[in-house]
C-alpha cells in the first residue's frame, strides 16, 4: 500500500475515534437529556450557517439564467441580486415536484407576468391564400400530323386566338394522301360494277375494299365531307385541308407555312378554357381546416366581382420548393375574365370545431420535440406542464387536448423566464440532493474495510 494512503487511513481512525469521544463523553452528546449532541450542535451552529451561505446561490428576477456565489447587481440589467429559493411542493400538495417554481409579487410585476384562464369554446378560422389560374387537363389538346408532307398554307397562324370547332387549320400536301385518294376513287369504280355481281363473295369483297380505302382517309383526318367531295368529283385534290376537333385558343404554334413535316409531330396545341382550374396554396398547418366541397371566394386583382366556387380537389402531395398543397376549386369562365397564369386572391370559409379545450397561442412554448405551458397555481407558484395541441384559429387561440384542464390558468406572458427558473432551479435540487446512504453490508462479504474509501 503506498505510504500516503496509509497516513490518510490513519488520520481518518484517529479523527473517527475523537469526535466519538467528544459526542458520547461525559461533556457532550447525548448523555445529558434535552441537550443536542455534536453533529446537531455543529449543524445548528457556525459551521451550519458557513455551510448554508457557502451553498446559496443569487439570480436576477429579469434574466433568471444568471447565477452568482454571493450578492451583487446583475450585468445585464444592473438590478440586485436575489437569493436563490428551493421549491418545496408540486401541484396538488404532491411533494417532490421540482418543476414548481415560487416567484414573488414584486418580481412578477418586473417580469410581466400575464395570465390567461383555459376555457371551452368553438374554433374557427377563415383561411386566406394565393391561388393561380390554370388550364382544366381534360380540356387541353395537341394537334399533330398523321402523314409526312408540306404544309401549303396555315388558316391559324398566331398563339393566342380563338379556334372553333370545324375550323379549317392547315392546307397540307402529301404524296401519301394523294395516293390514299387514287385508292379510294379507284374502290368506289370497283365498287360499282361489281356490286351487281352474280357471287355474293365478290360483291362483298369490292364493298370491303371500298370501306377499307375509305377508314384510311378518316385515319388521316380527312373529313367526311371531304370524303363524299372526293367521290362526287372524281377528282384527286393536291392538297387537303386539316380542320380543328376541338373549342379553344391556340396555346402554342409548333408549324410554319412552307414546312416539311412528319407523322406524329405536334402542330398546334388547343385549350378550352370556358372552363378553369383555381390552385390555391395550403401549408401544412392548415390542412386540418381545408375539406372537398368548402366554399371558396375568389378576388380577381383587377377589382372585379367576387366568383364563388368549390374545393373540388386537395392534391396529396407537398410541394417540395413551397412547403404547400395544393387545393384546386373549378370555376365557370365563359366570359373569360380568368386568365390562365394569373394571381388571384383565394378566401376558405373553414368549418367550426364546436366544444374545444383553448388557450391562448401565445402561452405555449416550443421546445423540440415538446409542447409546454405554465400553470399557476396560486401563491406565487408556477407549474410547466406538457401539452398536447391540436387546431389553432386565426385569432389566437389555440385547441389543447391533453394536459390541461377547464378553468386553469395559464402564464401568456415571460414564460421564458419562467421556464429558465425552473429548469435552474431542477438543476440545483439534484445538485444540492442528500446523497444516498450507502447500501448495509452483505454478511459473509469479507473484502469490505476503510481502504475501500480511498479507492
């Protein structure tokens, strides 16, 4: 064993042996009934109160998170320093609560402690948004060639104008469709002279033949009308005309006159807004308000009237750049005062969530991953208390589901400095806790002596 742990063991028999002596002799301890021994006297003597002062700590009512051995000002705000207080009790007399912090009157007129009772009561909350006017999918079209030729001349030749349906497009030539009427016109003379034909079989196979040339130039886009010309005329026209399937206004021009174009090329794109889609931006927050079937306003920024439309859609998705989803409301616009692309002014008359538990939003603390609110509890005493939430209305108040109760009260104001104290006050409590009396020897355990002290 070496020499200095040794000498320490010795000191420690000696020391051991005397305030035995000194507590149980015949001038002290307990001997004497009515008289406290030693270690009381010690406790309730000088060197309690050294002890105590040494273990008293001060604070700053304004900034809680300063903490001084001894008296002074506070650096930041220059008030005098106050001694720290143990809190004692927890909510409802359930000792052992360290949470609960105490804080006197004057402080909490310094700190500006405001209060708030918790309540039931309906929710509601009218959301306001920015919406985009955008094409109705099913009513947008893409044009495109079904054969190889030359665009001879273009009947629609500007982005931007009304198409009816019918009307003509292009004037295109090719040698195919060219070919595909010679084919016709030579199935229809076939047609004729042996429709009369004493075999049934060749007589229904000129007919199929005649047919068949006849689905070519419909595949192709050729009209019926066009069709019944060709065969009253007898005459192979060089160029036929593509006439527009659909309503709407040219969205986008991909062909020039003169042109060589291909089969399955895109030749104009074709919207039909007289109708529209209005998307709106909902967060994330908002989404327990928003429903299929709601009401929705929406202002135009140029002053017109108000429309009135449904939410007919919400998309279930997030956008990844805006944090939002998407409802879409579809309006009537035949007087084409909506513009696609353009910014309107969305308003969502939510529904009423009847009989809520409420507080005031602003009484919650957020902290990572947990809610928490103050209660007082009167006294000058104040609990944190974990809460769980649920909808917030947009005048400030917000559901509580768990945690709390009708009638409490909560702190709406300096809770920071509340929830600083208290966790302060948590971290001196274990620190200045009574440790554990050691456990009682095992009988039969033969290693336990005084060295183990040291070790």
């Amino acid at each position: 064993m070496p020499r200095w742990r040794r000498g320490i063991r010795w000191l420690l028999i000696v020391v051991m042996g005397g305030l035995f002596f000194v507590g149980y002799g015949p001038d002290g301890g307990h001997d004497h009934p009515g008289e406290p021994g030693i270690w009381e006297s010690l406790r309730q003597g000088e060197l309690g109160q050294a002890w105590a002062a040494a273990v008293q700590k001060y604070t700053c009512s304004m900034h809680p998170f300063i903490i001084r051995d001894h008296p002074g000002n506070c650096p930041i705000c220059g008030m005098a320093l106050v001694p720290v207080k143990p809190s004692t009790t927890g909510a409802g007399g359930g000792g052992g609560n360290t949470g609960v912090i105490t804080v006197d009157p004057a402080t909490q007129q310094s700190m500006g402690i405001r209060t708030a009772k918790v309540v039931r009561k309906e929710l509601q909350r009218a959301i306001r948004t920015v919406g985009v006017v955008g094409y109705e999918e099913p009513r947008q079209y893409s044009i495109n060639a079904k054969v190889d030729g030359w665009v001879e001349r273009l009947y629609v030749n500007e982005t931007g104008g009304t198409v009816k349906k019918g009307q003509p497009l292009l004037s295109i030539y090719s040698p195919d469709l060219v070919t595909a009427q010679e084919e016709f016109l030579l199935a229809r003379r076939n047609n004729d002279a042996l429709k009369n034909n004493m075999l049934p079989e060749i007589a229904e196979g000129a007919k199929q033949l005649l047919e068949s040339s006849r689905k070519r130039l419909r595949y192709w886009d050729i009209s019926e009308a066009q069709i019944a010309a060709l065969a009253r005329s007898g005459t192979v026209a060089k160029n036929l005309v593509l006439y527009a399937p659909y309503n709407g206004i040219v969205t986008a021009k991909r062909v020039e006159q003169g042109m060589y174009v291909k089969a399955g090329m895109e030749l104009f794109q074709l919207s039909d807004i007289s109708r529209v889609w209005v998307y709106a931006d909902v967060y994330e927050y908002e989404l327990p308000w928003v429903k299929v079937g709601q009401t929705v306003r929406i202002e135009l920024p140029y002053g017109a009237p108000q429309l009135t439309g449904t939410v007919d859609k919400v998309y279930p998705y997030v956008e990844s750049k805006t944090r939002t989803v998407k409802a879409r409301i579809s309006l009537d616009n035949r007087s084409l005062q909506l513009k696609p692309d353009m910014y309107v002014t969305v308003r969502l008359a939510a529904s009423t969530v009847k009989d809520v538990l409420v507080v005031p939003a602003e009484a919650v603390l957020y902290s990572g991953e947990k809610t928490t609110v103050f209660v007082a509890l009167g006294g000058g005493k104040f609990e944190p208390r974990p809460v769980t939430l649920g909808l917030q209305d947009d005048h400030g108040l917000v559901e509580v589901r768990s945690g709390l109760k009708a009638d409490e009260v909560v702190v709406t104001s300096a809770q920071f400095m509340l929830d600083s104290e208290s966790t302060l006050r948590g971290a001196f409590q274990k620190m200045s806790a009574p440790k554990p009396p050691p456990a009682p020897p095992v009988p039969g355990k033969k290693d336990e002596n005084l060295e183990d002290l040291f070790k």
